[in-house]
C-alpha cells in the first residue's frame, strides 16, 4: 500500500521527466548496452554485460519508483505561510534539547538540498502535524524513549 506524498507542481512536472525520459530513452540505451556486450561473447566472464544487467535493475527499481511516487501525489502549491506544520513546510524545532531544521515531505520534494526530511507518518512527522509555532508535542522513539518537540518556526518550502 502505497503512501500519498505531497509534491509542488514543480516537484511533479521534475519527477515526471525523469520518469518518461527513464521510459523512453533510458530502457533503449540499457538494452543496447546488454546487446553489445551479449555479441562480445562469453557472458560469464563479461564484466560489461553485467555492469550493464545491474545497471538495468536499478533503473527499472527507479522507473517503479517514480511510478508509484507520481501515481500516489498529492499536487498542490506550497502550503500557506501560516506557521502550521504541515507538507511541504522546512521546520525549525527543538527536539530533545537540539535545534533542527528539516523538511516534513518526501526525499522527492527536497530534491537536491542538503535538508533533512521526514515524512509526516514518521513518528516525529505525525507528532507535529498541524501544530503552531510554539505548541509542544511528544512521541515514541523506536527505543521505546519519549522525545519532546517544540515549534520553534514552520515555513513553506520553496525549493
């Protein structure tokens, strides 16, 4: 089951790129490369047959990827400058003690920013959603420890 993600149109006119570009061109050139290195001869001892076979799984596990990605969006302008958590946000809170600045979305939004993400059914993520600058909440680490957040500042991405 697969999880809605929100993406800026922005975001999702990117993604779908790479996506048809890893569908059209990308799956050509792969296949062409296998050919070449499958007339060379022996596949055993084929080190470019290979690289090129392993090369093409991980893009196919990409192409699924974005498939799922994109079929599951939620495309939207960046939410309001309103100071509440939410999608698409980079927030500022004190967790446990530290200061941290993160994104509440998806890897796939952020793209290539050095930000921190976490996706709002993370347990940090579902603490927080829909709290104000200054609310308080808590959650369940995976070590069974209750950590405490503070809204420090909540604003819409814009990268």
């Amino acid at each position: 089951m697969s999880e809605t993600t929100w993406l800026t149109k922005d975001a999702f006119e990117r993604l779908q790129a790479e996506y048809d570009h890893l569908i059209s061109v990308g799956r050509t050139e792969i296949a062409n490369r296998i050919e070449a290195a499958r007339d060379e001869g022996d596949l055993k001892e084929n080190g470019g047959y290979h690289a090129a076979r392993e090369e093409q799984a991980k893009q196919e596990a990409r192409i699924r990827q974005l498939d799922d990605l994109l079929r599951n969006a939620e495309v939207g302008e960046a939410p309001a400058d309103d100071g509440v958590v939410e999608p698409g946000m980079v927030v500022t809170a004190k967790v446990a003690g530290d200061e941290m600045v993160f994104l509440l979305g998806s890897r796939e939004v952020a793209g290539d920013t050095d930000l921190d993400v976490y996706s709002s059914g993370s347990p940090l993520g579902s603490a927080i959603l829909g709290k104000k600058v200054g609310e308080k909440a808590s959650y369940e680490a995976p070590n069974g420890k209750t950590i405490a957040v503070e809204i420090i500042k909540a604003t819409p991405f814009s990268g």
